[in-house]
C-alpha cells in the first residue's frame, strides 16, 4: 500500500474507489443503566460476512478499555445488514 499511498489521482485508471459498508444494529445499556439502540457501520468486504461481528465487538471492547466513565455494557447485536457498495470519487 505505500507504493499507492503516494501516487498522484491522475496515475488511476478507475474514476472512483467503491467502499463495501455494512450496518450493525445493536442494543446496550449505558454505565448508568439506561437502555439505548445504536448503529454502527463498517467497511468489509461482503464475503467476509462471517468476521463483521468479531469486528464490531472488538471495536466495543477496545472502546470500554479507552473510555472508562463511558462503557457500553451487556452489548446485544440485533441485525447486520450489507448495504452494498460505497462509491467515492476520484478527483483529478
């Protein structure tokens, strides 16, 4: 990737760079006992559906250890859902 990072966007054929996103609905209660529903998004590719939930639940365990007065608690993921593809614009 650092062969690319540093190219110039004239040197890309393609106009544009397409993002895979997915949706994740989940349920939590906050460090005072309030129940809430979220979402979240993430990039991953579509075949790789069955790691989008280890992914999210690695984010909420890395977000507990950082912030400690703000912890999610008894996290239940309610739907996950692959949006399709995300296009974004190369601009030359």
């Amino acid at each position: 990737m650092l062969e690319i990072k540093n190219k110039n966007p004239r040197q890309f054929i393609s106009p544009e760079i397409s993002v895979p996103v997915w949706k994740i609905q989940y349920s939590y209660n906050t460090a005072r006992g309030n129940p809430k529903i979220a979402e979240k998004y993430i990039f991953h590719r579509e075949d790789y559906w069955d790691s989008v939930c280890m992914i999210f639940m690695d984010y909420i365990n890395e977000f507990n250890e950082n912030n400690e007065y703000r912890k999610v608690l008894n996290v239940k993921i309610l739907d996950t859902e692959y949006l399709g593809e995300l296009y974004i614009p190369i601009e030359f």
